[in-house]
C-alpha cells in the first residue's frame, strides 16, 4: 500500500478533504506573501506549502483515480497552450500605464485605511493579517461594497 493510500485508509476521506483545503489555504497565504515580499524565509514558506499541498493531492488521486484528474489536466494544458500560442501571435494592445501606488510605512501598496469593528489599521493587508485571513478576500469583498463582515467583524473603509 502506498503513503497516500495508508494516509487515506488511517485519516479517513472526510479528514483529508479538510485538510487539502487547509493546506491550499496555508499556499494561497504563503504565494501572497512571497509576491509581496520576497525573501529566503517566505521562499522557503512557499516551498513547505507546495510540498504539503503535492501530498495532498497525491492522497486525492489515490481516492479518486488518475483517469479523471489526467483528462482535466490535459483539456487544461491544451486550452493554456491554446491561449499562449494566440498571445504570442497577437500584437499586444498598448495598455496604460497602471496607477501610482501609495506606500504605507509598513510597504504595503494597498494604503486604503480600514476599521475593525471601529478600531483602525493602516492597510487592508494589516486588517486581513489581524483577522489571519487572505488580502485579496477582504480586497474582493470591499471592491463590492465599502463595508464587509469577516468572522462576525465588521471591515469598513475609512472615508467612505
Ligand atoms: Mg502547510
């Protein structure tokens, strides 16, 4: 029997799937620090979640088959070929140049002011590390609306 089979038969399905979403939760966290800032430990970080998440999905192929993940995998790569084929033999539209970012003290580019159930931080990226959940979900909720609720507290944009 495999790593990935013993893991799935002494763990059980439901508890792996809890924990392929966890540790995809932990890579999402580590691929947005190392783009916000790249050093040796977040590098590292990084690696430590793609290597938890590779067991994972090992553990997800064992229950489910190669057959299925094979065929998406390969309707997907043809489909990313599909697109960097055309890229590459369309001219690119001249885009604009993108706006000038406000740097807060703490280097963050996003600079929007925000409260947390009324106290304030500096940035979106200091209100989400308070809460320990992604930037980007707490930026997509406030690009809706200029307030929010995360786990029962209320995201509110300064000014607005
Ligand atoms: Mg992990």
């Amino acid at each position: 029997m495999t790593t990935p089979e013993r893991a799935l038969k002494h763990f059980g399905i439901d508890t792996q799937l809890l924990k392929l979403a966890e540790e995809c939760s932990e890579l999402s966290q580590a691929a947005l620090k190392f783009h916000e800032y790249r050093s040796v430990e977040r590098s590292a970080a990084l690696a430590e979640e793609l290597a938890d998440v590779e067991i994972m999905l090992e553990q997800m192929r064992a229950y489910f088959g190669d057959t299925p993940v094979d065929a998406q995998r390969a309707n997907k790569i043809t489909r990313l070929e599909r697109r960097i084929t055309e890229a590459e033999t369309q001219p690119c539209p001249k885009s604009p140049p993108p706006p000038p970012q406000k740097r807060t003290p703490g280097g963050r580019h996003d600079a929007r002011r925000v409260t947390l159930d009324g106290s304030p931080y500096p940035s979106v990226w200091a209100a989400a590390r308070a809460l320990g959940v992604n930037p980007s979900s707490v930026l997509q909720r406030l690009a809706k609306s200029s307030s929010c609720t995360i786990d029962g507290v209320l995201i509110k944009e300064v000014g607005k």
